[in-house]
C-alpha cells in the first residue's frame, strides 16, 4: 500500500500474531469464530507479499515483482471473493439470510477462480508502477472492452464481498461490514489511481477490529442479534 515495504511488514508483523491470538481463542472454546479471526492473518500474509513488491520495485526489478503481485492477488481477487461471504455463513442462525449468504458466497468463489485463473495463466497483464507513494496494479486484459456487464467490477466486488455482511443477524458483524464499505468509499475519493492497494490496506488494518469481535462473541452464551 501507501509509504514503502517497512509499513507493508510492519503491517504484517501485528496482523498474523494477532489474528492467531484470535483463532487460539476461538477454537479453545470450539465455536466457529475461528474463521473470523483468521482475516488478519490473511491480511497480514497480503500485507507481506505487496511489502516484498516494494522491494522489488525500489531496486528496479519490475519482473521480480509480478509473482509477488500475484501472491497479493490472491486474496484480493480470489480469496475475499468469498471467504467474507463463508465466514458469515457458518455462524449464521437465520435460514432465508443463510441461503442468501451461501449464494453471494459460491457466486464469489466462481468469480474469484475465474479471475484468478486468468490472472495466472497471464501474468505478462500484470502491470506494476510506483505512484504517488502508492503502488498501482493494472491487469491489461486485451478483451476487457468487449465484456459487457450491467455494473462495473468494482460494484460487483463490493456488492459480493459486503452483501454477506450486512446481511448477517449478528450486530457487530455488520459494524465490520461498515468499516469495510467506509474504508472503501475512502480509498476509491482519495487514492482512486490506487485503489485495490490502498482499500486491501485500509481493511487490513480494520481486521484487528475482528479480534475484539471473536473475543466478544465467544465470551457469550449465545450470538449477539439485531
């Protein structure tokens, strides 16, 4: 994201150990929090494959960067698609939003292998610059004008990834949801030529947010509900 590789690792340093806090409490009660305390992990992981792009674009190595690219990639055009969506689902008690949830949720993992795939089966579209003290990542699909989609991907990846969140019966889930979606809003007004940098940071850095969640709900007899 935004500064240089030592705020990536810094990132990622805080991120991984606190979220594995998270998930050691939730299994030792053995509720399905676990998945939500993972997040920061995954974050963190994110947050230290875009730091090793810093360093390979700072020394010059803009190849050296597209497999580390990728690795970012992962899980923000693969592995958000839908592990929001699953995460919501398991601790779901509400059968109508359930199945709504686990729809957005297949819906995200089909679109999420989809795009993955492509991006990894065609990496030389990977394009990687330094703006502004942000990193920009640019997938240069020679197709992509005639794909017609009635809104555009952005919608479509907010809409798959915060749908389940909202959704959820649990209050302080959909707090996280409007976390999400404010650190969106942000990150597309003020870092917009940045977008999927800036936003994956932002979030990461809301995920530890999800530690006080799983604390909080796993400490209770039974879900908090709206």
């Amino acid at each position: 994201m935004c500064f240089s590789a030592t705020v990536s690792y810094s990132a990622a340093a805080v991120l991984v150990p606190t979220g594995l806090y998270a998930v050691q409490q939730a299994r030792r009660s053995r509720s399905p929090y676990w998945t939500w305390g993972l997040i920061p992990v995954f974050f963190g992981l994110q947050q230290a494959f875009e730091g090793r792009v810093w360093q390979e674009l700072d020394a010059g190595n803009v190849h050296a960067a597209v497999p580390f690219a990728l690795g970012f990639h992962f899980f923000s055009h693969f592995l958000w698609l839908w592990w929001l969506g699953l995460s919501s689902y398991v601790v779901e008690p509400g059968n109508i939003r359930r199945m709504v949830i686990g729809g957005c949720t297949i819906f995200g993992a089909f679109a999420g292998t989809l795009v993955f795939s492509v991006m990894l089966s065609h990496p030389e579209w990977m394009n990687i610059a330094i703006r502004e003290h942000s990193i920009v990542y640019k997938f240069s699909v020679p197709y992509r004008d005639s794909i017609h989609l009635p809104i555009t991907p952005a919608a479509l990846y907010a809409l798959t990834t915060l749908v389940p969140l909202f959704l959820s019966s649990h209050r302080l889930i959909k707090i996280f949801g409007l976390l999400v979606a404010l650190s969106s809003v942000l990150a597309s007004a003020i870092y917009g030529y940045a977008y999927i940098s800036v936003w994956c940071f932002f979030a990461a850095l809301i995920s530890l947010y999800l530690v006080y969640m799983v604390r909080s709900l796993v400490a209770k007899s039974k879900p908090i509900t709206v």
